[in-house]
C-alpha cells in the first residue's frame, strides 16, 4: 500500500525575517496565511506555543496593522 503526502505551498505575503528560528519563522509564516485568508489582524495564538512561535506570528501581524496604518495615511493625504 502506497501513502502520499501533499503539501499546500504558496508565496509569503510578506518575507520571513532573515536570521530567526524555526519556530519564531513557523509563526510568521502562520500568521501570514491567516492574513491571507481575512484573518483578524488582532488573532490570539493557540494555547500550547513556544514563546518563540508566538512572537513571530504576533510580530507578522503588527507588521500588517502597521503596512495597513500607512497605507490609510497615504489614502488620506492624497
């Protein structure tokens, strides 16, 4: 019997910061699908994370609020 793995690959909204864990690389890269998908951009973690994964998807997503904060900023000054 013959078992296939699939993996879903798609391109990061934003880039993983260079020189980061793999754990902390494994929340951005979390929190940049939930972005993807409409997620909000104030989402808690699960319960169980590392301290080091939390802070890449909390880091990922003040990222966002801050590239959507200056984007209504350049929408109103125009």
């Amino acid at each position: 019997m013959t078992h296939m793995t699939t993996t879903q690959t798609k391109a990061l909204l934003m880039p993983i910061p260079d020189n980061c864990s793999d754990l902390y690389a494994a929340g951005w890269a979390n929190a940049d699908n939930h972005i993807s998908i409409g997620g909000d951009l104030n989402a808690e973690t699960p319960n169980g994370w590392d301290d080091e994964r939390v802070n890449g998807f909390w880091d990922r997503l003040s990222a966002e609020r801050k590239a959507v904060g200056e984007q209504k900023s350049e929408a109103v000054g125009a």
